[in-house]
C-alpha cells in the first residue's frame, strides 16, 4: 500500500510494515511545500492510527523521535509562512498600492502647500506651485540665480519679496527635493497599479481605467467581492455617507458613488446621470466578473457600455419638465 507523508511516500504490506520508502532531503522549505501539497491533494494519507514517528525513524528520515518532532516543528512554521504569504494575492498587492497612492498624495499636497508658502515669502510673484514650484527651487534656488532666458527673470528682478539668506536656500533646496521625490514615487506605484490591473483585472481597467478600477477592487476589499456585487451596490460604493443619510433622514438616494469620476457619468447631463451611472455600474459589474472567473478581455464590453449610453442620451435630450399642480391643490395651498 502506498503512502504520501509530509516527509516522503512509503511502500508498505497489509499489517504496515514498511517495505520501500522513498524519503525527501531534509530541506525544511520542500518539505514544508511538499506538505501543503499533499493537505491539497489528499491522495493517499496515511490510514488513521498510522505511527509516523516510528515510521519516520524506522525509515531513516530520522535517527530519533528529539529530532523528528523537531523537523516537524520547523516544517509546520515554514508551511504557515507560506500559507501567510500566498494570501497576499495580485488584487490585495493593488489595494496595498492605492492605500499608499493615498498617503502620497495626502503627504505630498500638504508638504508641496508648504513649501509654496514658505517660498512665497521670498518670491510671492512667481506664479509655481507643486511640482513646477519644487523643480524651480531646485533649478534656481533664490530668485537672484534665475537667468535671463527664463520667462520669471523679469519678475525676479523686480520681486517685492524677502531675501533668500544661504542657510535657508539650502534648507529649501533640500525641502523641494524631498517634495520632488514624493511625485516621482507616485508615478512610480501609479505605472505599478496600471500595469497590476492589467495583468488582473484587463476588463475592469478597460471600462473604468486603471485607477478607478483599483479603488473600486480597494472599497470593495478584493476582486472577488467586487464580482459578487450586484450593479446597484457598485453604482453607489463610495457614496456611504450620502446612502446613510438616505436611509436615516429620507434624504434622497445618491445616484452614484466613485463612479461618478468615469467620464461616461460626470460628462452627462445632470438628468441622465442616474441612468448612465447604471449603465456603468452594469457593466463594470459584469467586467468585474469576466475578470475574476475566466480572466478573459472582450472588448466589446465597452462598445456595448458606449452605445448604450449614447441610446440614453436620444431618448433625453432635454430636462424632464416639472408636473405643473391641478388646480384643486392650488386651492389647498392658497388656503393654508
């Protein structure tokens, strides 16, 4: 009879006595793969009651129980580790990357409305301000370096600003570089999410793009959720607060969520966008599904998402009018 254990595959006779075995190196990290495989398999298991520890030394895998409870130790820590780091999975590692994007741009706005501030100080007239205004204090530094080439020279010569003391030229110098870095590192992980998405999730970076594809994967917490969402739960992810007070004040219902940044939905008429918005929302739902269960692009998706919308957009081309009130209300109302 043959048996798989996590530390080679035994060949053994009706009363289990062990005829052949074939015993892997004791390379904790393939037999820590070398066990998961078989907890996936379960192809040939050892029969209840099976003694692995006799078997284990019986076989030669090891000269006493010390240590093969102590190579099971090792294997069953490095089986976990990998287990912990399999879950991170390509759409958790894009989650991971727009909750970074995020803490970039909040630290790179406040940082860059800093160093504006502070610069303006010495050359208020300059007109710069983010990255343009960190690449000019780099380039120059004071205002008195600007060359004449320069479209601000004129502006310099003439500025009503401070002047710019060596110490603290340096210190800005040093401040917009670090300003600098923090843009460059998000183009960086913006290239990494567009490149992830389409690796992942091809058809949700075709209808929505690769950013809002990503934050819709981020609200909804994986690809997977994102798929088992209807189309009216996407229409509105992102929009709590607004859905909230719907369902608490009778506010009314808010029409669209994130989805709102697509430039299907913020380009329509203010009394289509509820209907683009679902139309969207059906599709990028549909996209999310295509992706998470076969992984396949169509394109058609948004061919068919662009004449849909266009067909919303003939059937209303003008505002709904009001309902003008019957004259028995006017009466009630006048009354009062």
């Amino acid at each position: 009879m043959k048996i798989n254990t996590w530390f080679g595959t035994l060949e053994t006779d009706i009363v289990g006595e062990i005829l052949e075995s074939r015993l892997l190196s004791k390379d904790i990290r393939k037999l820590a793969l070398h066990s998961l495989s078989l907890r996936e398999s379960r192809l040939n298991l050892p029969p209840e009651g099976f003694d692995l520890k006799a078997a284990a030394i019986k076989a030669g895998f090891a000269e006493s129980p010390a240590e093969y409870y102590f190579l099971l130790h090792e294997v069953t820590l490095e089986a976990a580790k990998l287990q912990v780091s399999s879950a991170i999975t390509p759409d958790q590692r894009i989650i991971q990357a727009v909750e970074a994007l995020d803490d970039i741009n909040e630290t790179t706005n406040a940082l860059s409305e800093r160093l504006s501030e502070w610069y303006g100080g010495y050359f208020p007239e300059s007109g710069l301000g983010g990255e343009d205004l960190a690449l000019f204090i780099v380039k120059y530094g004071s205002r008195e370096n600007i060359s004449s080439e320069d479209p601000l020279y004129l502006k310099a010569r003439s500025s009503m600003g401070a002047k710019l003391e060596p110490a603290d030229e340096a210190l800005l110098k040093g401040f917009a570089e670090s300003v600098l870095s923090l843009y460059e590192r998000r183009r960086q992980i913006e290239a990494y999410i567009e490149n992830s998405m389409e690796q992942v999730a091809p058809n949700l970076k075709h209808i929505a793009g690769p950013m809002l594809g990503a934050r819709l994967i981020s609200l909804a917490g994986s690809l997977e959720k994102l798929a088992e969402f209807p189309s009216s739960t996407i229409q509105v992810i992102g929009a709590s607060k607004a859905l909230f007070k719907h369902l608490r004040a009778r506010a009314p219902s808010p029409k669209h969520g994130i989805i709102y940044s697509h430039p299907l939905v913020n380009t329509a008429p203010w009394w289509l966008r509820g209907k683009v918005a679902r139309a969207v929302a059906s599709k990028l739902s549909l996209a999310a599904r295509i992706d998470f269960y076969s992984g396949e692009k169509d394109p058609s998706l948004m061919e068919k998402l662009e004449a849909k919308v266009l067909q919303i957009r003939t059937l209303n081309p003008r505002p709904p009018q009001k309902k003008q009130e019957s004259g028995a209300k006017l009466k009630k109302r006048r009354r009062k």
